[in-house]
C-alpha cells in the first residue's frame, strides 16, 4: 500500500482534479477529516500533477468534511520555473470549501549544505511503550497509525500537574508506506494533541493552519516525532514538530496554530 491508497485518493483520467471519500482511517475522533490526511492528499495531488517534491506546503482549514462525505480536489499550477513550481490545491465538499493549500514544489543542487539541529536521545522504537488511546478516539486514524511513547505521558498519566512543553513519539504505518511529504503531513498533525503535556489536562485541538516545510526523504520504518510546543493564550496554542529518521537523519519540520479546548468528559 502507499499514501494514495490508504487515503483513498484518486484523479480523475488525466485532469488536475482528484477526489477521495472520508473514511474512518482518515478522521478524527470527532468524525470528520483529520487535517493532516487532508494536507497529505493535496499535497499527493500536487506532487502527481506537477511532477516534482514538495519543499513547503502549507493549508488553511475553513471548513470539516465529515464522515461519508467526499472531498474533491482542483489542483492549480501558477507558475513554472527552471526548478521550482508554484501551485494551488483547493478541496471542497460539493460547493463549501473545506482547506486550501499552498505550495512549492521543486528541487536543485548545491554544493554546500548542512543541518544544524540534534534529535533528542530517545529509546528504539520497539524500546518505547506503545501509545495507547481512549475508548472514544479508538475509531479514527489513531487506529490505523502504530504509535510509541518515546519521552513524555500516556494519556491514563495526565492527571492535572502540568508538565513540560516537549514530548516525542515514534510513529509507523502498519503498511510500512514509504515516507514522503504526505506521510510525514499526516504524522506532523498529531501536535494538535501534545498541549496535554505542558496543561497536565486532557485536550483537543482543532487546526487552523500546517505547514511542512521538506528536508529531505530517506527510507525509514519510524518516524520520530519531536514535538515542542510554544505557546497557549486565550484558547489558541503554536508549536512544532520536528520529524526524524531512525537513524537521526532530519526529514521535515512542521508548524501549525490550534484552536485548543478540554475534552468534554473533563471539562
């Protein structure tokens, strides 16, 4: 299986426009589309219609598609240079638009180069405890997705004291996709849920924006998720994540802002 089938994305003959249906292994809890599968299909669409990697991506999201629904995707190449390409995808549910993502795509070669950030020292993957979800978020993409605790709580540890702003978990689908811009969008969402840590207090978080921002692609099995969150004032949050191989190459980092609130059980 790659990205495109497990979201179930498909294009239409031999136009820019592609269409996926939101099923459960795309949604959150809440049942409708978890914003990094939404960001990973545009961001396939993208790829596949101009024919080069992404280098940054970043969507804005207006509206839900909720379960059952499909989303249908127009992909709008602006401009077209040497090496890099400027484009537009815009996914709608029939007429209300849902996210719009904004990208470039593209690649060049030089000589000189560098990365100037460390992974945190984590254990292995199969070292780290798995991840595990309440009874309510069970039918979402958490269930598809296999998750491990690499620095930070389980969600039963959350029990008001506050905590500090970083966590980090290792994260694989069970398919063994290779990574790519669209894999590492959907795993880089998950920081929508890491105020949890620093509130010491069951959240959810709801995305305005994310933004991946591409390093490089290198084959791995577990992506570690480095999550640093910065900031929660009058119920908006900002943080980012930065994605690792398990071999401590940087693959991407991303950055998004949150509407943030307590889980309904516990407010």
């Amino acid at each position: 299986m790659d990205v495109k089938e497990f979201l179930g994305l498909e294009r239409h003959g031999a136009t820019n426009q592609w269409s996926l249906i939101v099923q459960e292994r795309v949604c959150t809890p809440g049942d409708f589309l978890f914003g990094g599968c939404g960001l990973g299909a545009m961001i396939v669409a993208l790829e596949e219609t101009t024919g080069r990697p992404t280098i940054w991506a970043t969507a804005q999201y207006l509206s839900y598609a909720p379960l059952g629904s499909t989303l249908n995707i127009d992909v709008n190449v602006t401009v077209v240079g040497g090496h890099i390409t400027q484009a537009r995808a815009v996914g709608r549910d029939q007429d209300r638009e849902v996210l719009t993502v904004n990208a470039s795509l593209g690649s060049n070669a030089l000589e000189v180069g560098g990365i100037w950030v460390t992974p945190p020292s984590v254990p292995k993957p199969l070292d780290c405890p798995e991840r595990p979800f309440p009874p309510h978020a069970q039918d979402s993409v958490f269930k598809h997705i296999e998750t491990r605790i690499a620095s930070g709580r389980t969600w039963d540890q959350i029990d008001g004291t506050p905590g500090g702003p970083d966590s980090a978990f290792w994260a694989r689908f069970p398919q063994h996709l290779d990574p790519s811009a669209a894999t590492l969008a959907i795993f880089a969402d998950y920081l929508s849920g890491a105020l949890a840590h620093p509130l010491g207090r069951h959240t959810m978080g709801r995305s305005l924006d994310n933004t991946i921002r591409m390093v490089q692609v290198q084959p791995t099995e577990w992506v570690l998720c480095d999550m640093r969150v910065h900031a929660l004032v009058d119920g908006y949050a900002q943080g980012i994540v930065f994605l690792w191989s398990e071999t401590g190459a940087l693959l991407a980092t991303a950055s998004q802002s949150m509407a943030i609130k307590l889980w309904e059980f516990e407010a």
